[in-house]
C-alpha cells in the first residue's frame, strides 16, 4: 500500500505544483477561459483565477511539507487535495457539455476541453485519495530504493496524466510533432 500511496501522492501534488505554476504565472489566461467557460464579469474572472492560483498553491506546498516533514497532517492535506480534484473533474465534465472546445484553462497552452481533462482529475484524485487514505504509509519504506522507485513512478504518472488531454485533443499534430 505505501507504494501506491507514495505514487499517487507524487502524481498528484506534480499536478498541482505544476497547475498552480500555470495559474500564478499566466492568470490572464485562466481569465480568458473562464471567459470562454460563460462567467460573465470581468471582476468575477480575475476574482476567481486568483483564488483558483491561491488555493492550488497552498495546498501544492502543504503536501509538500506535509510528506516531507509533517507526516500527521497527510490525510488531511491529501484529502483536501482529492476534494479540489472532484470538483476540478464535475466542473471539467459540465463544461464538455456546456461548453465544449471552449479552452480548458488548465495551462498556457490553452488546448480545448476532452474527456480526457475529466478523467485525468478524476484519476488524479483517485490516486491522491489513497495517499489520503493510506497517509501512514506514504514514503515510509524501510526499503530507501522503494521509495525512489515509487517516486520516479509518481513523477512519471503526473508527467503523462499532465499531456494527456492536450496530446488527445489534438493526436494528429502530437504524432506529427513527435516524428
């Protein structure tokens, strides 16, 4: 258990690191989606994208204290961390049938929302609600090369589950790109 724990752990706070990097460095273009996303004032957009920026930011660094040096406060971290993950996969799966091609707003890269964009929330907070669960058990191998072989496996999860909807959204020009 402490193996899958520590990988979805991994996974999802890369996510999150890497989004709330996103969202702090690019706010106009988290604004411009939910433009796009029918949120109607200006004012509610920029309100909103600094929340959204705020709110992935702390949490992305209380899980990283948290598996670093706090280890009483993981579940709980990990479980604030799978909720905003559900809410990031409903709102993902509204905005396909509300809004669909409208952009995903979850990087620079503004690629449109798939149904990949629901389920890689959706998967991410499935992996971040073991480490939640299994909170005790997150990076506590006394075997050391367990722990950084479960940490290359987070980091590559994330990195894969972080271009996936962007590499559906558009297969040709990823194939083209990669040749």
């Amino acid at each position: 258990m402490d193996f899958l724990a520590s990988i979805g752990a991994t996974a999802g706070l890369l996510i999150l690191a890497v989004s709330a990097y996103h969202h702090l460095h690019n706010r106009r273009m988290l604004e411009d989606a939910l433009s796009a996303h029918g949120v109607p004032s200006q004012t509610l957009r920029t309100g909103l994208s600094i929340v959204i920026a705020a709110i992935e930011s702390a949490l992305a660094i209380l899980g990283i204290v948290a598996v670093a040096f706090v280890e009483p406060i993981i579940g709980t971290t990990f479980a604030a961390i799978t909720g905003m993950y559900v809410l990031y996969a409903l709102y993902a799966t509204w905005l396909l049938k509300a809004h669909p091609q409208s952009p995903c707003g979850c990087s620079a890269h503004q690629y449109p929302v798939n149904l990949w964009v629901p389920l890689r929330a959706a998967g991410l907070s499935c992996g971040t609600a073991v480490a939640a669960a299994a909170s005790n058990h997150v990076y506590t191998a006394t075997d050391h090369f367990q722990n950084l072989v479960a940490a290359i496996a987070g980091v590559a999860c994330g990195a894969i589950l972080w271009a996936l909807p962007e590499a559906m959204a558009q297969p040709a020009a990823a194939q083209v790109e990669a040749a």
